[in-house]
C-alpha cells in the first residue's frame, strides 16, 4: 500500500511518476491511484489521500519522531472522523482529554491504559484507568511463541549471551503455556507467572512442570526436551535471569494492573473503540521504564486485527487483477 500512496502523492503535486520510481503515469492515475485521490469517507493519509473504508487493508500504524505533527496532522483529523478503532499512543493523555467526551456522545467505548500514574488505579485523577491483562488474548501456541519473543525482546537480560537469552526464551513459553494449559481463568496472569518462576527457583526443580509438559501436546513435550537438553547446569542461572527480565512486576501496581482485563482487544473490529495509553518515562528501581506493557499491547492488538482480516472479517480475501477485483472469500468459505 506505501508503494501506492508514495505514487499517489507525486502524482497529485504534478511531479512525473518517473520521477518517483514509477512508470506508466496515466495506467496508474487512472487505475491504481484513483480511488485514493477521489475518496470521499475514508482514513486520512494527507490533505488530498485518504483509504477508502472498502479496501482491502485499512489497518494504519502511523510512527514519527517528536514534533512531526503525527497528533495534529493525522491523529486528531482521524479521531474526527469517527470510522474506525482507535489506539493511541498518549503521553499525559492530552488527546484523551480533547476528545474523549466527543468520542463517547457518538457511541465510543472509551479505554484508558495509565503507565504513568500506574500506582493511582482507583483513577483519582479523574478518569476510569482499565486493566490489560496479555494473558486474556492467548489462543494457540502461536500467540504465546509470540508473547514469549515480546517479552524476551522488550526486557534486559541479567547475562547478555545469545547462549542465556535462548534459554529464557525456552523457559518462559514453557512456563506461559504451563499457565495457559492447566491454570483457571482467573489465575492466568504475570502473577503466576512469577510466583511459578520464585517457586522453581527456591526449589530448583521443574519436575512438575516436566510432568505436565510429557502429557501434553507434542510441540511442548518436545519444547521441554530441548530446554532440558541444553541448559545442562546453568538452570538455577536461567531462573534468575527470567526473574531479573520480569522485575518490574515486582511492583505491586503493576501486578493489579495486568491480573485481569477489560480492554476487550477481541471486539475492537467490530465495536468502535478508543485505547489511550499513557506511556511511562522515567526511571524505576533500575528498568528504563513499563515500554514491556506498551509492546505486548502494540503487538497483540496487531496480531488480533490480522486474524480478524484473514478469518473473520466479511471480506477476508479478495482478488485483484489490473486493479479490479475479480474474486472475493468470505471468513466462513472454505
């Protein structure tokens, strides 16, 4: 779709498509960049562009640096527009405040993520603060392989080897699919996941969690096998690296804040929602800051919107040729 829009953008400034990297200026113009150049009702890309609500893909993630209007050029022209979900990255939820009110006259379910202010829950500061608990959005082994990587890749490693790094990975999708697989709902959360880590720690053994692995499906039984296989005598160090990568959730806000979840990621497809998340900057008992949070809500609600694209949306899959479309299957088709 960028390759589409870059072209579209030269083509409305009178640039030459060549100039551009494109060719055949009038097949496109006529073709490809219409629809994006005469659309009434869509996603706002740029003054003249907007995504038509009947594409194939209307998922935009918009990234910038700070001070390159991405609020005032892009994300509050979209807000206005009230045809889509929303979530918005909002330090000290200013956005939030400007049009939260306007948002839920016209039907918004409205949800505030506070990384900031995580100790005050209650929402002293006047607003409703809402749970996420990453947990709830578990589905397959897909979605923990997934989760597993999101933290590994968002948390700093006591031991900075690939060697290490590997292993808490294995661990911890062990250890989340553990969770997953054999815990009640309502147990299913960091806080057992760190209780789970303290208790093999202490008693520097896995054997219940072997047990567990030998009965279940393949895939896990053989995860085990190899963590087994490769730690040798290094177990009691991957414990305390798991546990140094989770530290955060040794405060006990933030613990309350992910025990459970009304976020309801799953729905925002088909309810309109706003999701402010108030990001955290500072400094605490040595971690950079909660960005663990941030991108295990980035990334599930990503991979939520793709599954609903490809299995559950109207149109899941459509085929195109010469820029029309030819064919389309619905989720439920075979």
């Amino acid at each position: 779709m960028f390759d589409k829009i870059f072209g579209s953008t030269c083509l409305k400034n009178k640039k030459s498509a060549k100039e551009c990297g494109q060719g055949k200026e009038d097949y496109f113009k006529d073709n490809i960049f219409k629809k994006y150049l005469d659309s009434e009702d869509g996603l706002i890309l740029s003054r003249n562009i907007k995504v038509p609500l009947d594409s194939k893909n209307t998922n935009i993630c918009m990234i910038g640096g700070s001070g390159s209007q991405k609020t005032y050029a892009f994300t509050e022209p979209n807000l206005m527009q009230t045809n889509s979900s929303y979530l918005v990255a909002d330090r000290f939820l200013k956005t939030y405040s400007k049009f939260s009110q306007f948002l839920s006259s016209v039907g918004y379910e409205i949800k505030v993520v506070d990384l900031a202010e995580v100790e005050d829950l209650k929402g002293k500061a006047g607003y409703t603060k809402d749970r996420y608990n990453p947990f709830e959005y578990l589905y397959s082994l897909e979605d923990i392989d997934i989760l597993t990587e999101t933290i590994v890749l968002n948390t700093k490693p006591i031991y900075n080897l690939e060697y290490f790094q590997s292993l808490d990975k294995m661990l911890l999708n062990i250890l989340i699919s553990y969770i997953h697989f054999s815990m009640p709902k309502d147990e299913q959360s960091f806080a057992s996941l760190l209780k789970l880590l303290k208790s093999c720690s202490k008693s520097k053994s896995l054997n219940e969690i072997e047990s567990f692995c030998k009965a279940s499906n393949d895939s896990l039984k053989n995860k085990f096998e190899k963590f087994k296989e490769i730690v040798g005598e290094n177990q009691e160090n991957v414990f305390n690296s798991c546990l140094g990568r989770l530290k955060i959730f040794e405060n006990e806000a933030l613990l309350e804040l992910t025990s459970n979840d009304n976020l309801e990621l799953d729905k925002i497809s088909d309810r309109k929602t706003a999701i402010f998340l108030n990001l955290f900057e500072g400094d605490f008992e040595g971690d950079d800051d909660f960005s663990l949070i941030s991108a295990m809500l980035y990334t599930q609600t990503i991979n939520i919107l793709r599954d609903y694209a490809e299995n559950t949306a109207e149109f899941s899959q459509i085929i195109t040729s010469k820029g029309e479309v030819i064919k389309t299957f619905k989720a439920k088709d075979k």
